[in-house]
C-alpha cells in the first residue's frame, strides 16, 4: 500500500512556508547560503534583524557556520538591531556567531539572544563583542585603568586626536535572559563591563546567578558610567548577592532602574539593597515583586524612603505585605520626597491599609515641596501663567503627580475605595 501526502492539500502552514521559501525543501549548503546573504541584505537595508526573518531551519547551532560564511564575506554596516531568540543556538552557535559579527557587524546596538542557552563560553564570546581588542581570560579587574589607556592610545595612533575619546564596543542593549550563564559567565561580563563605554541595557533574568555571579557583575556595573538598567530578576543569589547589590547601588551613581523580582529576597536582603538605597541618588525606578518581603521588609523599604528623594517608582508586588506592612511603609510615605508611583498587587490588602494609604497620600499635597513642583512644572510649560500658577495648583487632582496601583487586593471593599477616592476628591 502507497500513501502520498501533498502539504498543499493538507498543511497550510507548509504550503506558506515553501510558498515564503521556495529552496526550503532543498537542504544544500549553497541554497542555505542565498537565503542568508538575503536576508542579510534586507536587514542591511532596514537596519533590523530577527528570527522571523529566517526559515526554522537556518536558526540553528549546525548551520552557524553558515552564517560565519556569509558575514565574513562582505560588510554589513547599517545592521544596528539583532533579535534572535528561543533558537537554540546554544555555546557553539554563539561562539561562531560572535565571531561573524565582530568581522562584519561594528555598529551594533542591540543584541538579544534569550533563551538560547548559550553556557559560559557563550557568554564569553558575547562579552568579547562588548569590549573588542581585549582577551578577556587575562584580563584583571585591577588593570582596567591601564587597558583603558592603552585602548584609546591605539585610537589615538590610528585616527585624528579626537579618536582617544571614541566609544569601546557599540552594544547598547544586551539581552541574554533565560540562558544558563551562571557564575562563570559573569566574570566575563563583568569584566567588559569595566571597559564598555556604550552599554545602557543589561537583562539577564533567570540566568541561574549566584553570589559569586553577583560579585563579578559588582565589579563591572560600578565601573560603569553608561549602565542604566540592570535586570536580574529570578535567579538564585542569597544573602552575599545581595550585599553585593548594595554595594554597587552605593558606588554605581548612574543608574536609573533595577529589577530583582522573583529572587526570595525576604527581610534579610531587602535590608541590604534598602541599606544601598539610603545611599543612592540615581535610582529612578525599583522592581521588587515577588519576593516575600512580609510586613518586615516593608517597614525596612519605609525607613529608607524617608531618606531617599530620588526614587520615582516602586514596585512591591505578591509580597505578603498585608496590612501591618502598609501600616509602616506609610509611615515612610508621609516624609518622602520623591515617590511618584507604587505598585501593590496581590498583597492581601484590607480597608485599613487603603485607609492608611490615603492618610499619607492626603500628608504629601500639603508638602511644600509639591506645590513648588507643581508651581514650577505649570511656569515651564506656561511661562504667561506664572502669576496664577499658585492658584491653579489647588485645583490639580492628586492622581496627576501620584499613582498608586492596589489591583487584586479584593478584600478593599467600596468603604476603603471611598477613603482613596476622598483624597483625590
């Protein structure tokens, strides 16, 4: 018995891809190499490269060296964004991958590889992309002034003066999440780190990142002038990682935005990253979700907001705050400066904490501090109103320079609601 089977009549989503692909079905090195040096030109073109750009089959560790072939053969210097995620590209993939890119790809500003368990070694070849002309496996933290120096010596001799002050890299957004880096790689990491001058973006969220993960990226990140955001959600560092937080938040006066979500913190090491926080006078937006804080750690996160002015937004969501967490972190809400934002969700709340919520929200607008805000925001704008600025402030609503987010908290029933809504009022 015969059977044939014709994916036209029978898969549409083959029919599409052969219909996209005309050379899918032929799996010869050369009709792989067309499809790639295409692909590569349009990218060229737009400036954008993605996996849906690419058959399946072109997005894997065997035909890496494939994609070498064709970046090592001609340039392609408007390539600036790169997405290449879930592709399974694993540390050979990568490492091959890398070594194209740095032959062909020198303007590159984002580079995401999530989810392609890219291992240690992985991690190397992509911290060599951020800090070019460096062996990383000599390098040594302590020598990061000389390399420096020596760098922009060599741009200095191969260019006008002005090069001594060109960038080190071109990365400005690296994605790496959900690969298994480890420890190991982030020795690596952060060691470019200490010589990148691009980076702005790091995420490296569940990337199984210990302590001594932790304290390699310390090195780097407070070295780094240009970092901005940092994400090192849901991995697994304990108490030590967490001083090591604390120490880069006091020394790294740069940075804008941190995420340490979904890592069991508890009252402990939210001590620790609060203690950095009481230091810090960079740090606009904090992401703490998901770590069983409890009523201790808030009271923890209160005492440090009536010493921080700069911190704009806070998320401390599915954190078993309850009501007697509310009631301290109050306490911090009505001698801070700064906060323009907080998130609570899922955190058990009740009537008395929307209560107690509002009470300090009700504090805040009589600060001077506000008005003069307020006052100063409406003259920038309508520098015509500066007469009556003061009278328009009283009639600004609370929720334009306050937002405060208690979704999911279903035991606030319309008698706490009507607390909040009295303050807006």
């Amino acid at each position: 018995t015969t059977m044939s089977f014709t994916p036209s009549a029978h898969n549409p989503s083959t029919t599409k891809d052969a219909r996209t692909h005309p050379y899918l079905a032929v799996a010869d090195d050369a009709t792989y190499i067309r499809l790639l040096e295409a692909a590569f030109a349009e990218a060229d073109n737009t400036g954008r490269l993605a996996k849906d750009m690419f058959t399946p089959a072109l997005c894997r560790t065997n035909t890496m060296k494939l994609w070498r072939q064709v970046l090592l053969n001609k340039q392609f210097p408007h390539l600036k964004h790169i997405q290449l995620r879930w592709c399974a590209l694993e540390s050979a993939g990568i490492k091959i991958l890398a070594e194209g890119l740095a032959s062909s790809c020198k303007h590159i500003e984002t580079l995401d590889l999530m989810g392609n368990e890219i291992g240690v070694s992985g991690s190397m070849a992509i911290a060599q992309l951020m800090a070019p002309g460096v062996d990383l496996n000599y390098f040594e933290v302590a020598h990061t002034n000389q390399v420096l120096q020596r760098l922009r010596a060599n741009k200095n001799t191969a260019g006008p003066p002005a090069a001594a002050q060109m960038a080190i890299g071109c990365i400005r957004t690296l994605v790496l999440s959900y690969n298994c880096i480890c420890d190991g790689g982030c020795s690596y990491l952060g060691k470019a780190m200490c010589l990148n001058t691009t980076l702005a973006t790091l995420e490296i969220e569940n990337c199984e990142i210990g302590d001594n993960g932790c304290k390699y990226l310390r090195r780097g990140i407070e070295r780094n002038a240009c970092l901005r955001y940092v994400n090192l959600a849901a991995n697994r560092f304990g108490d030590l990682g967490a001083r090591e937080i604390q120490s880069f938040l006091i020394r790294n006066q740069h940075l804008t935005k941190l995420d340490v979500s979904r890592n069991r913190l508890g009252p402990q090491r939210t001590m620790e990253i609060a203690k950095g926080l009481t230091v810090n006078k960079s740090l606009k937006v904090l992401r703490m979700n998901i770590n069983r804080i409890g009523a201790r750690g808030a009271q923890l996160l209160g005492k440090m907001l009536i010493h921080n002015r700069n911190l704009e937004e806070l998320e401390i969501s599915y954190n078993e705050i309850f009501n007697d967490g509310i009631q301290v972190l109050s306490q911090g809400l009505l001698q801070n400066r700064g906060l323009r934002r907080i998130v609570l969700w899922y955190n058990g709340l009740e009537d008395s904490a929307a209560k107690q919520l509002a009470k300090a929200l009700h504090s805040r607008t009589k600060h001077p501090h506000f008005r003069n805000a307020i006052v100063k925001a409406i003259a920038d704008v309508q520098p015509d109103l500066n007469e009556v600025s003061q009278h328009i402030v009283d009639y600004v609503p609370i929720y334009m320079y306050f937002e405060l987010d208690l979704s999911h908290n279903s035991r606030i029933s319309k008698t706490g609601i009507d607390s909040l809504l009295e303050v807006i009022n």
